[in-house]
C-alpha cells in the first residue's frame, strides 16, 4: 500500500524505514519532521535531499503519513509531482530510491536526474 502526500506517494517500506532510522538515530518526530527536497547536483543536474528538519517556512507543505511527518518546500513540489519514494535492499543497492515520471535522464547511479 502506498500512503499519498499532495505530490508525491511513499510506500509503506520506506515509511517504515524511515520510522525506524528515526528511532534509531533518537529523532523525536513531535518535534523534527523528514523533509524532502529536491537540490541542485549530481551528475544530471538535480538530486533527492532527505533529513530531519525543525523548521517550518511559510511556502512548506507540512503532512502527517501515517505517523511519518512530512515538509516539502513549494520549488521541490513542482518537481516531485508524481512521484514514488521507495526504500529497497536488493541486487540494485540499498536505500531510497525515487521514482520520478518527470525526469527525462537519470544518471548511472540513479542519485541524480534531469527535467
């Protein structure tokens, strides 16, 4: 099952995932919340920022995903419009991987792309 946020969907894995590295890493999630941004880099020009974030600005979308707090910045909306975060272990490493109907090239590694 797939949890959606206005632009984006994160499946229950990474959720999970992401529950669990926060509770590793002693994150109180009452008070920090996982943003996701998109940055300028890599070798295809843009690139995926995940991190714990107690700050709110005044352009951020702020969601709860099943216990899982969420801000996103309005520009890294724009760019994450329909896409997936996904967590995964197997043969093509391990980590975040996001699926993005919007990039048109995508680097070797899969950690940057381009619109």
């Amino acid at each position: 099952m797939e949890n959606t946020l206005q632009a984006i969907k994160i499946t229950d894995n990474a959720r999970q995932r992401i529950l669990a590295t926060a509770e590793k890493e002693q994150v109180d999630t009452t008070a920090a919340r996982l943003r996701i941004a998109v940055v300028p880099g890599g070798c295809s020009g843009l690139t995926y920022d995940l991190g714990w974030d107690t700050t709110v600005r005044e352009q951020d979308e702020v969601c709860d995903v099943d216990g899982l707090p969420i801000v996103i910045d309005a520009r890294s909306m724009a760019y994450l419009e329909g896409s997936v975060l996904d967590f995964s272990d197997g043969l093509q490493g391990k980590g975040f991987h996001f699926s993005n109907p919007q990039a048109v090239r995508n680097c070797a590694c899969g950690e940057s792309f381009g619109l």
